[in-house]
C-alpha cells in the first residue's frame, strides 16, 4: 500500500504570498521541479526541507503538516 501525502498547506502558503514555486524552489535551495512533487504529495517532503519551509514562513513544521491549526512555531 502506498500512501500519498498532499502537503495542502505549503501550496496555500505559497499561493497566500504570491509566489511561484519556481521562487520558493529558490529560496530553499530545491528544484522548482522538485518543489512541485511535494506540493502534489508525490514524492514527501523530507525533513530539512520541512525545516527550512516552516523558518521561511515563520510557522511551525507541525503547522505545515496539518498536526496543528496554530501557525506558530514553539521557540
């Protein structure tokens, strides 16, 4: 069995500030290519990439994969 994860919050962040995800690819250092397959859940995300998401948005990593509804990070 296979699961496939839809990662629906780091698609809403971007589209919440405008920004495509040639540009976020950019700004984490990731493949716009590769940023596309985690939005669309096929392939996941994988931890550092998680990491660097929830610092670039100021949320927390639970907050991205919908473990939470509160965006703030536990500093």
């Amino acid at each position: 069995m296979v699961i496939q994860l839809k990662y629906k919050r780091i698609r809403e962040l971007r589209e919440d500030h405008d920004y495509t995800q040639a540009q976020i690819g950019a700004q984490i250092n990731v493949p716009q290519r590769a940023y596309a397959y985690y939005e669309s859940g096929e392939r996941m995300v994988p931890p550092p990439v998680l990491s660097a998401l929830a610092d670039f948005y100021g949320v927390s990593v639970d907050y991205l994969l919908e473990r939470t509804d509160n965006p703030k990070m536990n500093l």
